[in-house]
C-alpha cells in the first residue's frame, strides 16, 4: 500500500536497504579461561585435590575474587593414601586465599554419603540422634550432629532391642557432652584428626554402654555456623608454613609446555 511498483510488477517499500549481514567471530571460550591448582590443609596426607578453572584477570576483575568462596567436596578416601580408606566420609574445604595458582582451603564441614547412612539403619533397632553448637578455638562456631544405634548384647534371643524412652534422653545428654569434650576448645586440625580415626564414634560407644549398648555411631554432619575474621598467618600454618605454600606456588607457576619440552630433550638428544 505505501510502495510503488517498478518494472516487472515488484513493489518496493520507502526506506529499506539491502545490506549485508557480517558475520560475528566465534570465539572459543576456554581462551579466557585458566586452571588453578586446589590444595587441601596440611592435616591431610593428600594435598593436591584437583583443579578448578576461572576467567583470568581482565581489568578490575581479578580470577582470585572469583576463586575465592569455591566449596569443594572431597571424600576421605582422595585425601587419605588408601583410597578405599572410610571413603563415606565426605569433607568440605573452602578456598580462602590464591598464591600464584594455588588455591589455599579451609575446613568447611563434613557429612557422610547417603549410602553410608542408609546401610547402618537397621530394623529393630533404636536410631538415636543428637546436636549442639560448639565453638573451636580459633573462633569457628560449628554444629555438630552425631548417630547412634541400639546393639543386641551377647546372646539376646528377643528379636528387637529397643531402648526405653528415659535411656535414649540419657544417651542424648552423654552424646552431646562427649561432642563438647573432645572439640571444644580445641583446633581445627585436631577435629580433623579425630573424625578421619573415627575416635569420636568410637568414645560415644564406650561412654555410653553402660546405659545401654550402641554400635555405629558416628559424626553424621559438620556444619560452620559462623567463620572468624580471616587470618593470613593462621591459613599458611595450616597449610604447612609460608616457605612451603611459596614452594606450592612456584611449582604450580611452571607451565606444562615447558615441563614436556624438558622431559622430550633426552630423547631428541640420543637420536
């Protein structure tokens, strides 16, 4: 209605122009990308724990605010030698600080898989279950849940073992002043310590077996309620000092092509 038409019987509209599209250029996103190293506190006696990848640095926006605040999940059995070692145990370590391209963690909590859980319940039994905050030394408030589960004793013919409801307030109460025992007061690495010896688990049964026997208790879940203002100083001792997270750094600045490069010499040497 509002063009006219040429020749041919074609109509063409006022104001249009034919113009060519121009193509983006795709470009690939792993060229802004870069890989840090991830190293656990020196409580564990696997350090490196994998790598994780950030956008580098382009102007105010530095990878290290990005990496900072990542919460990994990392079974017992990767930190530990023996990787079939209590592989249940699932321990949660924040990155607090980066040093060249190493990634400094910090314990953040700590929970047992699903299928742990699910194959301690039994029927029959009594599950009985127990929590409280607790605040370590170095300032972390944590709340801190255990499990626990009624045992048969020695040569029981009744099916079931319940515990009565005045014993299982009795076994919560030495439950909870166990917990507060052996972790208040005391620092990270020593609660480290004690959940990968199952120490704890092994304390509640024992205390408790005069009330009535247990079997498979554990610390079920670890969760940091409140951190403390952060500390350089503190994250390198646990970390193994500051000489070896400069060691760490500079080991981790290498880059790979020149490591291959090294390593194909001899052989090019001898041909």
């Amino acid at each position: 209605m509002g063009g006219k038409k040429a020749k041919g019987g074609i109509a063409k509209t006022k104001g249009t122009s034919m113009k060519k599209k121009q193509k983006k250029k795709v470009m690939d996103v792993f060229l802004k990308k870069e890989w840090y190293e991830v190293r656990a506190p020196a409580v564990f006696p696997v350090r490196h724990i994998g790598q994780t990848i950030v956008t580098k640095t382009i102007g105010n926006k530095l990878a290290s605010d990005n990496l900072k605040g990542r919460v990994f999940d990392i079974s017992q059995g990767d930190l530990a030698k023996d990787a079939e070692l209590d592989s249940y145990r699932m321990f949660r370590l924040k990155v607090d600080d980066v040093q060249g391209k190493v990634c400094l963690t910090s314990f953040y909590g700590m929970r047992l898989t699903t299928d742990k859980l699910r194959s301690i319940v039994k029927k029959w039994h009594t599950l009985i279950e127990a929590f409280t905050d607790i605040k370590t030394a170095e300032g972390y408030v944590l709340r801190v849940f255990a499990i626990a589960f009624t045992k048969k004793q020695p040569g029981q013919v009744k099916t079931t073992c319940y515990a009565q409801s005045s014993q299982i307030r009795r076994i919560r109460k030495r439950i909870i002043e166990i917990l507060e025992r052996e972790i208040s007061g005391n620092d990270l690495n020593s609660l480290i310590t004690r959940l990968m010896t199952q120490s704890i688990g092994k304390e509640i049964e024992k205390q408790c077996d005069s009330i009535f026997p247990l079997q498979n208790a554990y610390v079920r879940k670890i969760k940091v309620l409140r951190t403390p203002k952060f500390d350089g100083g503190r994250l390198m001792e646990m970390h193994g000092g500051a000489n070896v997270v400069a060691q760490m750094a500079a080991d981790a600045g290498v880059p790979v092509q020149d490591v291959e490069e090294e390593q194909d010499q001899p052989e090019q040497e001898e041909e």
